[in-house]
C-alpha cells in the first residue's frame, strides 16, 4: 500500500474519531440519551483500531518510530493522556463538571497530537 494512501486513511480515521468524540462530547454535556446507543459505543472502536493500524503502518513505512524519534514519542504519550482524559470525559467522570474539565484537556492534548503531527519537532508552540 502506498504512503499518500495510508497517511489518507490516517487522516480519515483522525478526523472520523475527533468529530465522534466531540459528538459524544457534547452528548454528554447536554444529558443526551443519544450517548447510550449501542453504535455510539462500538463505532469509535471500529474507527481508532483503523486509525491506530494506519499509525503503525505509517510509522513502518517512513521508519520512524516512538521512543526513538521525539516526535513520535511526544505524540505517543499525549494518545495515552486523550485517551485517559476521554475515558474520564465519557465513562469515569463522578460529576459533570469533572466530566466536562476531562472533556476540554482531552482537546487540548488532541490539538497537541495535531501541533506536533505538523511540525515534526515535540514543543511545536515554542
């Protein structure tokens, strides 16, 4: 499969999954009960094992690699913590507000991945 193809792919699956969390996001704000649909909770799945796959893909493809290209790792790193601030935002959050505060640094480490994705260097605002 070629590069332009996978790094098309990726960038579906990025903005697939972003628009789906702002989605779930915003449900959950709201008190939706729309956000208990039982393809709201497995579609996001089916789309970040696609977005992951094309990551790694990627990432063999141009031979760089996390925890040894900064950038990668910078990257790697805030995916764990919009993971974990997402599981907080949709799933694990106690009250709402701790819910919502999960849900804005999830964001914030979303557009962080985005910074560095176009600068290739790890402190992309500085």
């Amino acid at each position: 499969m070629s590069y332009q193809l996978i790094k098309n792919i990726h960038l579906m699956a990025i903005s697939l999954s972003i628009c789906g969390f702002v989605l779930r996001g915003t449900w959950m704000m709201l008190g939706s009960r729309l956000i208990n649909q039982r393809w709201v909770k497995v579609l996001p799945h089916i789309i970040d094992t696609v977005l992951l796959s094309s990551a790694v893909a990627l990432a063999i493809k141009i031979h760089q690699y996390p925890f040894v290209h900064s950038w990668l790792t910078a990257k790697f790193i805030a995916l764990l913590l919009y993971i974990l601030f997402g599981m907080v935002a949709l799933s694990y959050g106690k009250t709402k507000s701790i819910r919502v505060a999960a849900f804005c640094a999830s964001l914030l480490a979303f557009s962080y991945i985005v910074m560095v994705a176009l600068t290739k260097t790890p402190l992309p605002v500085w």
